[in-house]
C-alpha cells in the first residue's frame, strides 16, 4: 500500500474569537503555559484535551505575554466559532468525487456485527478513515462524538469508523478514549479499495447512495460541515417523504 499520512492540522496553532469576532491566531506548543482563572497551571496533555472538546479555547494573559489562560466558551462564543467554521467549506479529498456513488462493501465491526452497505439504502452514512497513531485522528474523536450523541436517536443516520489498526490495539485505545462510532477493525484493505492515504479522511453518503462530501484531515471547520450536511440531508428525506405520504 501506498505510504500513509495524517494531515495535522491541529494545535501548532489556534485562533481565538474574542466576543466582538476579532480573530487572533496564538502559537501553541508543549513548551506553552497554560493556566485557568484560579492560577492553576495546566498540563500539556491536559489543556490539549479539553481544546480538542470544541468547548474551550485559550487567551494570552494581558501581563505576561508568554502563558495563556484556558477558559470555557459561552452559548454566544460558540456559535460564533460555528459560524466562522462554516463560511468557508473544508477542501474535498481526492480520493471521491461528488455526487458520484460510492461503492459499497460487506463486513463485520470491532464486536463481529455483520455490516452491509447495501442493507444501508436510504440511510446517510457517515465514514471515518483513520487510525490510533494518527494525531489529527485522536484530536477530531470528541467533537466526533458529540455529533453522534446527537443523532443518536435517529436511526436514519449511521456512523463508521474504518480503522486501519488490529481488533486487540482498537479494544487497548477506546478504554482510555472511547469513540462512538461503529469501529470497523483490520480496515486497511478498505482503505486500499478507496485509495486512501491520508487521514482522517470522511465522506457523507446520502439516502441513494450517492457521496454528498468528503474532506482530508481535521480542520476547524471540518466537523461543523459534517453536522451540517447531516442535517441537510435529513431536512432531504423529510420532505421527500412526506411527498411520497402525500
């Protein structure tokens, strides 16, 4: 197989929104010192954790220049933040093509489920390549997760994660960090039939079959873009069935 590579995009730099939408962008390193309103200082895999969550983000202290403060973002800075991520869409991979139909596959999940793409019809059906040693990968899982808890009664919207790793390292990773998506295990050869090798990739699958979007790596707007496209899709289907009803 072709050389594999994550696409990191993730904390070498991030930008702050102030609340009147000026945006600043900080360096951000392991050497940063990162401390809350209290003066109690974070550790590096900390302060990364709670930034990878989406619920979080960092100022630079108004005194000292070199440490910054970590704070929780309000409703208002939030929706902010998704609003900015989406005025610009996340770049397409080059492994799909829009509105093309994507191939389908059989096979079995991390728990021996047996899965079938076909029995997925008009179903959206959202995919994950990646793998554990992949940063980007890791940093995206719990605003991955976030968007899962919120469809999760809806069973017109299924999630996969195509990992590259074996079944025992898989187990080993989701008891530190668990991810909520369908982990389908041994995924290399699927990465292999779609020419995949750079990670994360994701690609959205519409009711018909049909690739509705798809981007490489994890950038600020690529989850925001995910749920958005979810969401328009099951706006799609509404209305396509309440016509049929009618």
């Amino acid at each position: 197989m072709k050389a594999l590579y994550c696409l990191v995009i993730i904390l070498c730099s991030y930008v702050h929104i102030s609340a009147q939408g000026v945006k600043t962008k900080v360096s951000l390193d392991a050497s940063t010192l990162v401390f809350d309103s209290t003066g109690m200082q974070y550790p590096y895999a900390i302060w990364t954790k709670l930034l990878q969550t989406g619920e979080f983000s960092v100022k630079k202290n108004s005194i000292t220049s070199d440490t910054f403060y970590l704070y929780q973002l309000n409703p208002a800075e939030k929706e902010k933040r998704k609003s900015i991520a989406l005025s610009v869409k996340p770049p397409e991979s080059k492994f799909f093509v829009t509105g093309d139909k994507f191939t389908t596959f059989k096979t079995t999940d991390i728990d021996k489920k047996k899965i079938n793409l076909n029995e997925l019809q008009s179903k959206i059906v959202v995919i994950n390549f990646w793998f554990i040693d992949c940063p980007p990968c890791r940093a995206e899982i719990p605003q991955l997760n976030k968007i899962v808890n919120q469809y999760k009664d809806n069973n017109n919207v299924v999630f996969l994660a195509i990992a590259l790793d074996d079944k025992s390292s898989l187990k080993e990773f989701l008891k530190a960090s668990p991810y909520n998506y369908d982990i389908i295990d041994d995924g290399r050869w699927l990465a292999m039939k779609y020419g995949v090798n750079l990670f994360p990739t994701h690609v959205i699958v519409d009711p018909a079959g049909n690739i509705r979007f798809h981007t490489s790596g994890f950038g600020s707007g690529t989850v925001a873009w995910i749920e958005k496209t979810i969401n328009e899709l099951l706006q799609q289907k509404n209305i396509s069935s309440a016509s049929v009803t009618n």
